[in-house]
C-alpha cells in the first residue's frame, strides 16, 4: 500500500487533490515519508488549484514521527527527519496553492504540525485527541511551532498548548486550533468542500499573489525562530535523549498495544 494515496476532483471553479495519509495503523510518518509527502504537496500544486490533506484511518489522522522509525535510525537520519519536522512548517508556507486539513481523527504532535500552515483546519467530533505532545514524552518543542500556533490560538491557552494538554475536538474549536468540528464524516467533507469553493470562487490571481506576499512576510518573521530551534539538532540529543524518550514510547505504548 502507497503511503500517501491520492485522488482528484474537479469542482465548479478548479481543480482539487486529496491527500490521504495511510502509512501505518497509528499514521506515523518515518523520515521518508515525510520528505515524500513535503514533495507530493508541493507536486499535486503543479496541476491541482487547492489540496485537501485527510486520511481514511478509522482512528488517526496523523501521529507524527514513527518512534519505533527514530529510535533504529541512524544518528544521520535521525537528525536529518527531526530538522525536517521543524522546517515543514516553514517549507509549507510556500505552498503555490492553498491546504485544508481535514482531520479525521487523532492528530498528535507530528499530525498537527503538517496542518499548522493550512488555510482551515477542520476536525471531526469524537474520542480524538489533538495538541503537541512532546514536552510531556521528554522531548524539545520547537519555537515556531509555538510561534505559528499564536496565529490562531486564543492567548489564555497558549500555555496549555506549549505545555502539552491533548484537547478534544471542541475544545480545540473553542482555544482556536481548529476552524470548526463535524458530526460525521458526510459533515466534515461538506465542510471541507464549502471552503474550498469559496477560496476557488475568488479571483485566482489575486487571491494567489497575495496570500503568498502575505506567508513570505511571516516567513520572514519565523525565520529567527526556525534558526534558533536548529540548536536541538546536536550530538547529545540526537544520541542520546531520543533514542531513550522513543523506547519509552515504544515500551509503554506501541508495545503495549500489540
């Protein structure tokens, strides 16, 4: 099975591609996949005018970063996915076309951070969880995931987020992080469908123009704090401190599971 499937559309005023997250059964991304899916994004805007990130999980949108992947890694590789992970964020501001996330279900750590950059972020209602789960696992949060969060959270939970707390979908509606939550699938998908025909409904180069003039500007911004998170990418951490917060994880929880 494809780690990323995707399909196309066509609407009323473009074209759109679905991305559909599908590469184990708790959609955790190893270092390639992240790559991949960075690559297929910025592919699927050649010949697509708005992209729809899902998954068809029946549990997870997206966990983040495989454990069982880093904690077997080499240090090479390790360090490499871990700097992609920071820097998705600010590769994806330059996404040619606009994103919508569709959250179908659990979105931690990793999950969120692929669907910080979108335009909307809509979730599905239910025993989901989503927020930044490093802190509390042992591991550094990176500024500017901090720094990108501020756009949209409500100030008084900010620190909740940094902080770690897993929040449901309608408390994530209610702190900001996500836009709006469904009561199904069926309702998710609308929702997803009306945005993005408003956004294909607008003038396409003007809207385009400007909301790249726009994220190249806060691109400018987030550039001293994606320089000063680079600081984790160092010998100690990368190998020592990972490797030990990923067997933990892989001990209590993946482990655990089987």
């Amino acid at each position: 099975m494809e780690p990323f499937k995707t399909v196309f559309e066509e609407r009323e005023n473009g074209t759109l591609a679905y991305i559909f997250i599908q590469t184990s059964p708790y959609n955790t991304l190893t270092g390639g996949q992240l790559f991949e899916l960075r690559d297929i994004m910025y592919r699927l805007s050649e010949n697509s005018d708005l992209i729809v990130l899902s998954s068809e999980n029946k549990k997870y949108f997206c966990n983040g970063l495989d454990p069982v992947y880093l904690l077997n890694a080499s240090i090479e590789e390790r360090t490499k996915t871990i700097g992609m992970m920071i820097e998705i964020i600010y590769d994806l501001y330059d996404l040619p076309v606009p994103y919508i996330a569709e959250l179908t279900g659990h979105t931690v750590a990793g999950g969120l951070v692929i669907s910080l950059p979108a335009e909307n972020r809509f979730m599905l209602n239910g025993e989901y969880l989503i927020g930044f789960s490093e802190i509390p696992v042992g591991l550094f949060l990176p500024s500017i995931y901090i720094e990108v969060i501020k756009d949209f959270v409500s100030p008084q939970f900010v620190r909740d987020v940094f902080e770690g707390r897993m929040f449901s979908p309608k408390e994530a509606l209610e702190v900001g992080i996500v836009d709006s939550v469904a009561d199904s699938k069926v309702e998710l998908r609308n929702m997803v469908l009306k945005r993005a025909d408003q956004i294909l409904s607008l003038p396409r180069k003007a809207y385009l123009d400007s909301r790249l003039n726009m994220r190249r500007l806060r691109k400018e911004q987030l550039k001293r704090f994606l320089d000063r998170d680079k600081n984790i990418l160092n010998p100690e951490v990368m190998e020592r401190e990972i490797p030990a917060v990923m067997k933990r994880i892989v001990e209590r929880v993946i482990n655990k599971k089987r």
